[in-house]
C-alpha cells in the first residue's frame, strides 16, 4: 500500500471515530471502535469489499448464536435496502476519493501427491476422449 492511500486510511480512519455515531455502531457489531473505523477507512479508501462468510446453523449455535430464519433474512435485507436508497447516499463519507484495488492474483494449486496428480490429468484426458 502506498502513502497516499495509507494517509487517506489514516485520516478517514480518524474521521469516523471522532462521528459521534459510531460508538453505537461498534458496539452493535461487537467491535472497538478503532476496528470498526479501521475497517470502515480501509474498505472506503481501497474500494475492496469486505468478504462475506457463510456459515451452516449448526454453527453458529455452537458459537451461541441463534440462526435468522429466512423470513428474518428477508426483512433485514429488504430494510437496509431501503434505508441505502431512501438516503441518496452509501457512505457519509463519500467525499474521500477512492484508490483502486488490485484484483487478487489467483495462487496455482499444487498437487500435495504428485502421482495423485499424474492420476488425475490421466482420467481427465480419458473422460475428454
């Protein structure tokens, strides 16, 4: 990451904590405030976007937490949506302009077995035949 780019984390950074609003949002994710502003600065900055986990119910009541049914899904989402659209805008702080975010490069998976490997280009080739 460059200077620019990591100065212009640094002050959205400081910009959001100092929003009186974010306390409340922090402590709604669970997360210190300097986190949340962190990543707030570092996905508005990068234009990256944040990766989206899924996990199975079982899960998530192992980790205490009690699995949305899909109509709960539905209505958060369908509520969130309308408060992004309602509000004209998807950040408050979209003054700051964006650096553009290298795409990832892809890592070549490598067979652990080479004769695994050796295997399966062979069955590949009969099953193209």
């Amino acid at each position: 990451m460059n200077a620019d780019t990591q100065q212009q984390i640094e002050t959205l950074r400081a910009r959001v904590a100092a929003d009186p609003r974010t306390r409340a949002i922090a402590k709604n994710l669970n997360l210190s405030v300097e986190d949340y502003a962190g990543l707030v600065a570092h996905f508005k900055v990068t234009g990256e976007e944040p990766q989206f986990m899924v996990a199975s119910d079982e899960v998530l009541r192992q980790h205490g937490c009690k699995p949305p049914t899909a109509a709960n899904v539905h209505g958060f989402l369908r509520a969130e949506k309308s408060v992004i659209e309602m509000s004209g805008r998807t950040s408050s702080f979209d003054d700051l302009p964006r650096v553009g975010a290298r795409a990832p490069t892809p890592t070549p998976a490598v067979a652990a077995d080479p004769a695994l490997a050796d295997d399966l280009k062979r069955s590949m080739k009969r099953t193209l035949r």
